[in-house]
C-alpha cells in the first residue's frame, strides 16, 4: 500500500499540514514564511517609513530613540496649522504636539492621512477631540507627564506666598543696607505678609495625579489639606489621610491658599471669576499651575487690587506667552 504523501525527517514521516502547496511536497522543501513574518522597515520592495511631525516646538529629546528606527520625523516648529508644509498635511500619518499650537475642526480636516495624534503631556484642550474622532483620527496623551515637576512647582509657589521669600530675598539682591531705622521698617513691611504654614487649609481643586502629589507635600508641610474632585469615587480621602468636600463653594469657604489641578474644558473656563473669588476667605492666596483660561485674569486683578485676597502665584496664563505690558 502507497504511504501518505509527507515531509521527509530525520528518521520518520510527518503528516503535511494543509496550508502546505502541493508544488511544495515534490522538493521537500519548507514552506516559506515570507507572509508571515513582518516586514523589514525600508527593506526590498517594502514602502517608505510612515511620516510622524512633531508640529510644534523642536523638543523631542525621548520620542526620536523610539521613532527613528520606524519612521521619519518632520519637525514643524510652528504655531498654527497655516505654516505646516504641505507634505505633512497631506503624507503624516502620526502627529505630536506640545500645547503651543490649537488644532481645532478646520486645521484637522488639513491633514489627509493623519491617524493618531499624541499630546505630550496631560491636557488635551487644545485638539477638538470630538472632530478628530468624526475624522477618524485617534487623540492620546501622556497622563503622568510633568506630575513631580509641576507638583514641586507648586510647592515652590505656595512657601514664596507664605514665606514671601521672592520679594526678601529681591531686597538683598537690590543691595539694601538694614542699618538705620528706615531701613529696618521696609524690611519689616516686606515681612509683614508671611504667615505661618502648619493647620492653614490647603484646598486643591482637582485631585488627580498632580493633585494627589500635591496634597502630600503639604501634609508634610503641616497643611490641613482638603479637596473637592466631582469625578472621583468616594474613599480616596481615606487613603491619603485628606478632607473631602463635595462643591466648590464649600472648598473655597474652607480654604487659606486655594490650589487649582483640574483639567480646562467648555464646562469650567473661567472657574474663578468674581463671582468665585468673592466666596474664598477674606485674605486668602490662589496658585494656579493647571490651566491658564481656569482664571478670569482681570476679576483677579481687580480682587488683588481692593485686598479681597491676599496674593496670587500663576504658573499659566490666559495668553500665552505671557506678556506683562498688556
């Protein structure tokens, strides 16, 4: 009797499996694995690297190690979309951006074969995220970005405003001799404003991950930390030995220095406005390190301004770059 067609081993017959060809079985040969193996970026009769734009800014120091074995990156240092190269537009597939450009429905309908876009860091409001899904485009970010940085910053800026330590040390700097009695009393009124840390209420408002970081630096610090997050589930004031608060209102009434950490959406522009700020305590400080456009900047000047609080300390600005003579 005739044997079953086979691969020839060593010292025995194997079955052949059905995905072999018949052309195949005449030589003995192994099936090829050309179809299954992936292909070989750039290799013979394989297409050109996919194109990545970094769209705005030249910092890309992370990313390249990771792209430049799989694709080609333009970089468009550029503040709207009106001075992209048209390649980009029409060939990028994934793009990166920092927060300098805005991508909103009409720039995004530029790109041609844009599939995903990466905000390197945690806020995505500068992409309209519900245009880019009708467009089929991805939009992703980078939650953990910056959180010990910008929680560290905030610190910073919480001990100036208590301790007042920027305008003390500007008088050394300015060469102030403390000798005579006039002297003494610029210092003291420089001092005048410095007040003591341990069980003030540090309210944050947004207790994500920078907000968390920041509630146990100020534990540390002897601040009695409370938070109010619409969003979160109950129990995790437990956890980190904070107080919760269900409006802001509440927070506001409760708090000495006011922190902001929520993200910006349609929802809470302008969160702090007059109307807000006349519910915080007679004296209080606000830090803001999360969005500029969270604060009515001219409510805030005219606050500070009739003494209704006491200081302020903005790490982010409606307008940006900032500019001081406006």
């Amino acid at each position: 009797m005739d044997k079953p067609p086979g691969i020839v081993g060593a010292d025995r017959q194997f079955p052949v499996p059905q995905t072999v060809p018949a052309a195949m079985l005449a030589s003995n040969k192994r099936p090829r694995l050309d179809n299954i193996r992936p292909p070989i970026p750039n290799g013979p009769g394989m297409h050109a690297r996919p194109l990545v734009a970094l769209l705005d800014g030249r910092d890309c120091a992370i990313e390249m190690p990771i792209l430049k074995d799989v694709a080609t990156v333009a970089f468009c240092d550029a503040q709207s979309t009106s001075e992209i190269h048209e390649k980009v537009l029409n060939e990028a597939v994934g793009a990166l951006m920092w927060h300098t450009i805005t991508l909103t429905k009409e720039d995004l309908e530029k790109f041609k074969a844009l599939k995903v876009i990466v905000r390197i860091g945690s806020g995505i409001d500068n992409v309209d995220v519900k245009a880019a899904g009708e467009l089929g485009i991805a939009v992703c970010n980078v939650p953990g970005y910056g959180v010990e940085e910008v929680a560290d910053t905030t610190m910073c800026l919480i001990l100036n405003l208590y301790r007042r330590t920027y305008w003390l040390a500007n008088m050394v700097r300015e060469g102030k001799k403390f000798t005579g009695p006039e002297q003494v009393w610029e210092v003291r009124e420089a001092a005048q404003g410095c007040a003591r840390i341990r069980d003030d209420t540090l309210g944050i408002v947004g207790l994500g991950r920078i907000g968390s970081a920041v509630a146990l630096r100020a534990k540390a610090f002897g601040f009695n930390v409370t938070f109010y997050d619409p969003y979160l589930s109950d129990g995790i004031e437990k956890s980190l030995g904070i107080t919760r608060v269900y409006t802001l209102q509440d927070l506001l009434y409760r708090s000495d220095c006011v922190s902001l950490h929520c993200s910006l959406n349609e929802h809470n522009n302008h969160l702090i406005n007059d109307f807000t700020i006349k519910q915080m305590r007679p004296g209080a400080f606000l830090v803001n390190t999360a969005r500029g456009s969270l604060v009515d900047e001219n409510a805030l000047a005219s606050a500070l301004k009739e003494g209704r609080i006491r200081a302020a300390a903005l790490d982010v600005h409606e307008n940006e770059p900032y500019n001081p003579f406006q």
